[in-house]
C-alpha cells in the first residue's frame, strides 16, 4: 500500500525517481519527498547563493571566517540530502545519474577550494575562491528544482541549431566586411568625427556587427551616402539580410525547437506518469471476473495516503467520478486518471448561504438588505467605482501638496473599503476569496495596505510634523497600483491580463534561469573588476568621484555620463549592470559600459561582454519570447 | 466547354471573379485574365508610381504637364480594365464590391485633383497635388494584387486585437510615468547634463516611451540609481513588464491572429477551388450506370484549352493518374484534383542521355573521358573547389594593388570556369539547368557576369590606362558572391539556405505591402518637408553646407551629424529615411532626425514620425516576423 501510494504520489508531481521497493526504503522516500525536507534544501540553496552578500566584494561584509563557516553548513545539509537520496535510489541508478555526480563533484571541489584558500592564507599567500562560481550548479542539479533543469535541457537541445544559423549569419557578416572594406577604404571617405571610416577589417567588422543591432544607423552610412546615393543599397541590403531575416532566423529557429523539445517533454512524462500508475494499480488489483480491479476501501485508504488535506467530500466526489455504475470497484483505467485527478482544484460551484443569513436570517432577507444587494450585483455600481477610479486618478495626477486633494484621499479610500464591506455583506466570504479570485484579492491587500500606509503617515505627521518620505511613496505606489483594478472592467482586457496571470508562475522558472546565468557572470565580474571604478557618491566633494576613483577614467565618457555606480564591487551593482547588458539595444550605452571596464583593466575585458551579450541576448532572451509565444497560443 | 475551362482554369489559379456565362462574356472572361492584359495593367500601375521620381520634387524633373499627361494615360488604362471587367461580372455584382467602388472613386478623385489643379494654376493659385496619396490604392485594390490585399486583410482583422493590447500598454505607461514622476520630481535629481530630472508630466511619458525600446538605457536610470539603489527597483520592474513582456505579447498576438486567420484564407480558398471544379463537371459529365463520368476526349480538349504549354507527354501522365483502371472514363472525385495536378511542376526524373553522347558515343565512353566524369561525381571534387574558393577569398582580403595578386584573379576565375564546364560534360545541361537547380543557376550566372566584368576592366586598363572604379566594384561584388557557394557544401547549412530560398517569393509579398505603406508615408513627408532640408554636396564651399541650407539648424545635433542627405527632397532620399526610421532602435538618432525636421517646420511634425513608428514598427514588422516564423515551422 505504501509502495502503491508513493507511485501515486509521483505521478500525481511528476517526479521521475527509481526507488527501491523495500518498505524501509519507501518510508525513507517518503521522508525524501516530504514538503518540510525540500523547504530546508532550498532554503539553504539560498543561504548559499546569498552568502555572495557578504564575502569580499561584499554589500555588507562579514569576516571570511564566518561565510566560509555557513558555506560548510550548507554544504554539510547537502551532503545530507545527498546521502538521503543514495539510500533510497540503487546503487548503480545513483552512479548513473549525471546529476549526482555533478553535485558530489561540486560538493568536492568547493571543500577543496575553501582548504586551499585557508592553506594558502596561513602560508601568507591570498587566492581567489574560484569554487563560488559553481554555486548555481547546487539550483540547477537537485531534484527540486525539475523546471529549471528542463529550462537548460531545452537550450542545450536547441544549441546545435542556433550555432548553425550563427555560423551562416558569422559568414554573411564576414561576406559583408570584405565587401565594405574594398569598396570603401580606397574612396578615403570621413566619418562626422573626421576620422577614417572602413579602414581596417576588425574596424568593419564590428561596426557591421553593431549595424545588426541597429544602434550606429544611419551615422555608419552616412558618409557613403553623402558621396553617393548608390552606396546607400550596401547597407540597406545588409540590414534587410542580417538585421532583419536573420535576427528572424535566430528566433524562429529556438521557437521551432523549443516546440518541438516542449511536445517531447510533454509525451515523455505522459508516459511516465501512465508507467507508475499502473505499476500501483498492479500492487493493489484483485481479479473480479475477467478483468482486474481495485476495491472501493483500498482506493479510499490510498487517496488518504496520497492526499491527506482533501476534505471528505471532494474524496467522495473523485470516487464517484473514477466509479462505473454503482459498483464498489474501481477499474484500471479509471485508476489511472487518478493522478490527474487529483491535480484538479476543485472549485465549490454551490451557492453558500451567507454566514450573516444564517446567523440573522430576518434581518439580512430585510427589504433594506435586498435592496443593498440588488443595488451591489447591478453593472452599474461596477460604472459608479469606475468613474471614482478615474477621478481618483486625476487627483493623484494634482498637486499633492495641497491639503484639500491630500484630504480627498482619505475619501476615496473611504469609498473603497466601502465598496469591499459591501461586496463582503452581498457575496459569501469564502466564495469572494476563493483562490481563482484574482482580482478580489488584489483589491483587499491593496487597500488594506494603504489604509495602514495612510494611517502611519497621518500619525507621524500629526505627531511630530514628520514625515517619511519613504512611507509617502509607499503610499502613493499603493494608489497607483488601486487604479490598475479598471483594467478588470473591460472583457477585452480581462482577457489579456488572465492569460498574463495564468503564464505568471512559469515565468518564475525563467526567473530562477536568468538567476543563475546571472550569478555566474556576477561572480566572475566580480573577480574580474571588482574595486575598479567605485562611486563615491553624488555630493562627493573628493575630487576622484569626478573619474570614478580612477585616473585612467579621467575624461572618459563613462566617468562624464555619471556611470560610476554602475560596477562590480558588489552581487547587487553586478545583477544591476547585467540587467543593463541585457537592454542592449542601445549597444551605444553599453559599448559606454564596456569601454569603461576595459580602460580599466585591459582590452581583453570585452571578450567577457561578448560572451554575455551572446549568451543571454541571443539564446534566453529569445526562448523567453518562443515561451511567451507558445503560452499565449495556449492560453489566450 | 470554354466556361468549364474558366472555372477550371479559375480553380487553378486561386481566382474568385463572378462572371456572367453566356458564350460572349467567357470569351470577354479569358481575354480579361489573359497575361498579357495582367501585364499591361502592372506595367501601368507601375508607371504611375514612378511618377514621383519626376514630380515637383523629383529626382529628375519633368515638366507638370508631362506628369500629367502620363497619368491621365494611366487612368484611362485603369477605366479600360474596370469597364473590361464590368462587362464580365454581373452588374449587381460589381456594384456590391467594395474594390471596384474603391477604384473607381481614386480614378475619380485623382481626375478632380487634376483639373482642378490646372484649374487653380490659370487663376494663379497653386494647390498641392493631394491625390498622389492615393496611387497605391490602384496597387491594393487591382484584382491582380490578390496577394498583397490578402496581407492587408491580415492586417485589418489583427488591428483589434493589437490595439486592445496597446491601451493596456499605454495604461501601464501612464501608471509608470505617474508614479515616476510623484516619487522623483520632489527629490529634484539632475541628470549627466545638469538639466531637471521626472519633472514633468508629458516629458516623463516621453522618456519612459523611449526607455521601451531602450534606447536611453541605463542614462535615464543613474540619476536617481545614483542617489539609491532602491530607485533601480522601479526601473527594472518598469523594463521588465514593459520591454519585455508586452513587446513579446505584441508579437504573440500578431502571431496568433496572423495563423488564425492564414487557417482561414486557406480553408476558404480550398472550398471555392472545389465548387469551381464541381461547376465545371456538371457542365462536362454524361451519365454513365449509376454516375456521372466526364469522356476522355473531353477532358483532354478541356486540358488543352487550360493549359495549352503543356507538353503531350505530361497531359498523359495527368489522364493516366486521373483515370481509374484503363477505363475511357474520368469520375468526379479525379476531376476535381484536376486543378492541383496542373500546379504541380513535373521534374523528369529520367537519366536523359547526355547530348555528347548522341553525338560522339565512342568518344564520351571512352577511358580518359569515364575518368572525367568519375572524378567530377567524386566527393572530392567538391573539397578541392571548396578549398579553392578559401584561398580565393583570402586573396581578395589581400591588398589588389598587387600585380601578383591582380593576376591571380584569373586562375581563379579560369579554375571556376573550368569547374562549370566539367560539371556540363558530365551532367546532362537539361538536368543540370533544371528549374529547382538553384546553385548551378546562381554559380553560373555570377561566372559569367564576372568574366564580361573582368574582361571589360582588363580592356579599359589596356586601352586607355583608365579603369572604371564601378567596374572595378562590380567585380569585386561579384567576386565576393562567389565565395558564398561554399554554403552549399555543409549539409546543415543548406536546410537553412532551403528554407529562405523557398519563403523568398512569398517574402517579395511584403516587399510589395512596406512599398505601399512608404509610398504614402514618402508622398505626405515630402509635401510637409521638401526643400527645407538641403544637402549642398560633401566638399561645397557655400557655408550653408554646414546648416544644411537652413538658418535654423545652425549648431543643431542633426546637421553636426552630417545628416543633411537625409531629407524628404524627392522619392528616393524619402525611402531611405524611412528606412532609417524602421530602423528604430536607435532611438537617439531617430529623435535626431525627427528633431531636425522639427526644427525646420512645426513640433507637431513630431506626430508624422509617430504615427510612421507605430504602424511600421508594432504592426508590420511584427507581422513580417510572424510570418517567417510559421515559414519556418512549415519548410524546415
Ligand atoms: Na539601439
């Protein structure tokens, strides 16, 4: 019956590991996959991901002594949760898995690497603690975290494919330089600046490269154009070809593979899900005339094993359902829906009485109280609350410096709880905040959160003449974020934002993606640059704040565009400066960005900007829009 | 008989024309759909564009009453071919289609323009001639167009739905910018420039509208990132939602609609194939037993008459696949593929025996000329070319000055020509110039253009010691081009060259759809903008050179710059800064431009540059992108 149960349970999660069947084992594999075991591992996934905080380059620095003794910490949970895992899976499964062998790796070489560093410090050598950048290796590797495996496994399929269309676009970017080159140098021709243009074949290259992304258009053409408006057809061509088709390519190449990886995924755990329920239905059938089927009581005592929260009812609900005709068996294909079953959020449809008539039935079925509740279910007290949204916009809009409009707001919030006491007293309160509630729900927090905003504003006000600027703009996001609620209004866009909602959770996986890929390339900015360009500050009266604590930034257009804050010198600054990599069509401001790290350290520096502006502008940027494309065909 | 074969010869080519049926009209009919009538009307149609190149202001200038004169030619063809087709369609028929009603109200309108035009001129008024706008409604709404009118439609039916998106857009932009501008305007931050910083409404909207194509990313960011880095919070939240989820939204739902709607076309197209092919049997079939069969003779009478090129030996492959088990019969289901069958293009497959070997058998299978032929079939063949055409191309990167390397050129070029006449010796010229042989089409080609180019070069230099820098350039193009066979030589590159060469018809399509809607924008840009931009030549000596022949863009950014040639003077120029525009990323140098001509005239000149980046920007380029990814799914 355990056995049974865990077979359901991992088809009912999509979990695909191979367990012994011994019951000590099944027990200790139901210890594994208990929600409290994978809370802690993430948990000190994130210990470990976020010690980056607090090591050299640090936002708030603690002694080395100390991290490196949380990292051990973690590191021993891991080696817990590993050992764990060793027991339940056999033995050569365990040594098969690519999985387990990359985090025992990792495990190995960061115990390795923290020895080392404190080896080397005694002697009185200093090392760079190389083993950070395999942190997100743990994120990616254990068991937990399915999605963002798969997330990786799809850009890893759909590299062979991309490097072809790159290599063709590399070839036709070559094509082109040549082209440029030949046509243009002898011709002696000068760019705005004065200086010489198409000169030297790197030179070419990379302001083609750069025409791709559109940023130096038209200012490369222009002094071709200017001599001769034939030369103009070179570039047009070039950017209908690379900027245009190609880029088109790229996209439609990782769409076309992400679909197709997403339907094999898809098929696979269909599959797989179908392969363990049948395995329970074959540890708990008896024969029953021809065919094989489960008894009701050992189907109850299952689905209680399985699914402990669901109440009686909804239990009773799924038997009927899987039953055939009235008999006390359940057949096995029916069986083998439980699983889907089971994922099913059951939705109460039957109308509640609400609390208040049961307790005063005579007063809430009152002539006056049917009038409220005819008055709150009429569209038209849905129009009434919308014009007050737009008015209320409009004050926003004004000057909130005057008292009378800061005074309006204690009106409108007014208007707002009333609007939620009403709609509380009209419709039942748990069908209100049932979870498919989205906007009721929004509504609630938000003005919650802004009566007690307002509340703590008034009263330091009121007390000491005070007032957080910090809490005023809290406020103020609060009510901006109010006005969002008239978008629910109109079907049109109601249609819109649901599908923008259901996407919502998977877009966390990419999340949790860009999460790592950023944290390696953080970690080695970070090495790389870290204390290089410092920011001292806007109202610095040091005179280095002006080059950014670096001569070799005097007079630099980074240093002159204000850019100091933007560096490596801590894991916040570096997702901050990455994020800013990513927006990279303005290449301009980025080339700016580059430059000024490699004025710093040296011209080398660029291969690491190259490096990330491939990797996450070519590769994740567009599989997040295939992702946005094929859920929305989903969806909408 | 000839009304089957103009439904036939309808369901071939995917027309829909309602026509009358008596015998006058059908022959009225074939002769309207003749090609050499098609032809003359594109030609015209045509014609009519072009006359912007020699309209005040035109490239080259034609007096008025030329242009004129021409265009009342134009239209009287037009009224032709309306009239034509108003005697072959039934009357209420043509009156209830809004095409024609279309066609004929341009045709009325432009003749308005025209008289009262010369009307006004008489009177010593000048008016400007509005009716230009309006020529590529002729483009659109000729039945000839059915392509690029079935884009439009495209585009007309995904309006609503983008435009739903774009409100919800622009609502999320003006929630941002008013939280924007209530969090930072009081903090009065300054920007790198020393200017105020979110302190206005309508500049705030601006500046986060441009940070959407991020194209003042990060600069717009530091000034407030500079004072804390919590002020990135709001940034980045803004990028993300706005950036990249709702311009991949744009893109889902183009895409979405563009596919729903292609389902539809095609659905619809493949239902009125069949009710032609139907019409057309009834006309045909006898009775014979139980059903209706159409006699061999007149199915092979109908066959000629449709398709009188075909060669006897494929209408005879077209009956025995039509005809079931040697009978002298052709049943419903057979006849209706008929239109199908015509469009497939038959490839003889047959070895034809090579004209050589007609001739002269004993020399062509003779040992020296077997060897031949292996070694051309031999893999090898392919390598020892692939690596020629390298060293070709790193010769070309060489310095030309050369006379070593000048010489070279011929080897070259003797070596390709050598290869071309190998591969005639051995293939059979028919197969080998087959219409689906697109590399031995293109090698061809190329060899001989570089040949004529490099002869008359080598002549001129001989000769006069004169060499042409044009010619020398069309060699060079010509060289550079050969170098991009060696694609074909990589299998996985060749699936990606297949597929562009195969959607490239259908991309012509859009070619058609951008030249249509920069037609309109070019005629509109050049009444508004001509002549207050001008480009008085790179070396001029006029000071005016430096201000573009304009007192106000003294110091202005646009003609610092040197952007002078881009200006709306005539056709052409107006294309390319279209062009320029489409290119939007680089905001910066489209606000450059769209300032300049700001400048000269009005601000609301500005609302010209929107309207131009909203249709051209969201609309078609997303609709090109979608329409080469589901190209893609389809031929990849
Ligand atoms: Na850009």
């Amino acid at each position: 019956m355990l056995l049974a149960a865990a077979y359901v349970s991992d088809a009912r999660y999509n979990r695909n590991i191979l367990f012994e069947t011994s019951p000590q084992s099944i027990r200790l594999y139901r210890l594994y996959n208990h929600q409290v075991m994978e809370a802690v591992t993430y948990f000190f996934i994130l210990v470990d991901l976020a010690l980056a905080l607090f090591e050299d380059p640090a936002v708030y620095l603690l002694p080395v002594w100390a991290t490196c003794a949380v990292e051990l910490v973690c590191l021993l949970i891991f080696t817990i949760r590993l050992v764990h895992f060793a027991k339940v899976t056999p033995r050569n499964k365990f040594w098969k898995d690519m999985k387990n062998i990359c985090v025992i790796l990792t495990l190995l070489l960061t115990l390795f690497d923290i020895i080392l560093y404190w080896t080397l410090i005694a002697t009185g050598y200093y090392i760079i603690r190389w083993s950070r950048v395999m942190r997100p290796l743990f994120v990616v590797n254990f068991t937990e975290s399915r999605q963002i495996r798969r997330a990786f496994r799809n850009i890893r399929n759909t590299l062979p494919e991309v490097a072809n269309v790159f290599f063709l676009f590399m070839f036709s970017m070559v094509m082109f330089s040549l082209m440029g080159l030949k046509i243009f140098s002898k011709r002696h021709f000068e760019t705005a600046e004065g200086t010489s243009y198409f000169n030297n074949y790197l030179d070419v290259f990379f302001d083609l490269y750069v025409l791709v992304t559109a940023a130096n258009s038209p200012d490369v053409m222009m002094p071709a154009y200017n001599a001769s408006g034939w030369y103009a057809i070179f570039f047009i061509v070039y950017i209908i070809i690379n900027t245009y088709v190609f880029m088109s390519i790229f996209l439609a190449v990782v769409y076309n593979n992400y679909k197709k990886h997403l339907t094999n995924e898809v098929m696979k755990l269909v599959l797989l899900k179908r392969c363990k329920m049948i395995e329970a239905f074959k540890l708990l059938s008896v024969k029953k005339g021809t065919e094989f089927v489960v008894k009701e009581a050992q189907w109850t005592q299952l689905v209680k094993l399985v699914a402990p929260d669901i109440s009686n009812s909804h239990r009773e609900l799924l038997l009927k359902v899987s039953q055939e005709e009235q008999e006390k068996y359940i057949g096995k294909d029916s069986f083998i829906r439980l699983a889907d079953l089971l994922n099913i959020k059951v939705i109460t449809m039957k109308t509640r009485i609400h609390p208040i008539e049961t307790w005063m039935p005579k007063l809430y079925n009152s002539y006056v109280s049917q009038a409220i509740q005819k008055m709150v279910k009429h569209r038209w007290f849905v129009y009434v609350f919308d014009i007050i949204i737009v008015i209320n916009a409009i004050f926003i809009g004004l000057d909130d410096e005057n008292s009378m409009i800061s005074n309006a707001e204690w009106i409108f919030l007014s208007l707002y709880i009333l609007e939620i006491l009403l709609k509380l007293y009209v419709y039942e309160p748990k069908t209100f905040f049932a979870r498919n509630q989205f906007w009721n729900w929004f509504d609630t927090w938000i003005i919650i959160a802004a009566l007690l905003a307002t509340t703590i504003n008034a009263v330091l006000k009121s007390s000491g003449g005070y007032t957080s600027q910090q809490v005023l703009d809290f406020v103020l996001i609060l009510r901006v974020l109010r006005l969002v609620r008239i978008v629910d209004s109109f079907q049109r866009f109601r249609v819109i934002m649901n599908t923008v909602i259901n996407i919502g959770p998977t877009m966390l996986v990419f999340a949790g993606l860009i999460v790592v890929v950023y944290y390696v390339f953080a970690i080695i900015g970070m090495e790389l640059f870290k204390g290089k360009i410092k920011f001292l500050g806007t109202n610095s009266t040091d005179p280095a704040a002006d080059f950014c604590g670096n001569p070799k930034l005097i007079n630099s257009a980074f240093a002159m565009s204000k850019y100091c804050k933007n560096n490596f010198n801590d894991i916040v600054s570096s997702f901050i400066i990455l994020l800013e990599l990513t927006v990279v069509n303005q290449w301009h401001a980025c080339l700016l960005l580059a430059n000024g790290f490699v004025a710093v350290t040296h011209p080398s520096a660029r291969i690491f900007f190259c490096i990330f502006h491939i990797v996450v502008v070519i590769l994740i940027i567009n599989i997040f829009i295939a992702f946005i494309l094929e859920a929305f065909l989903v969806e909408y």
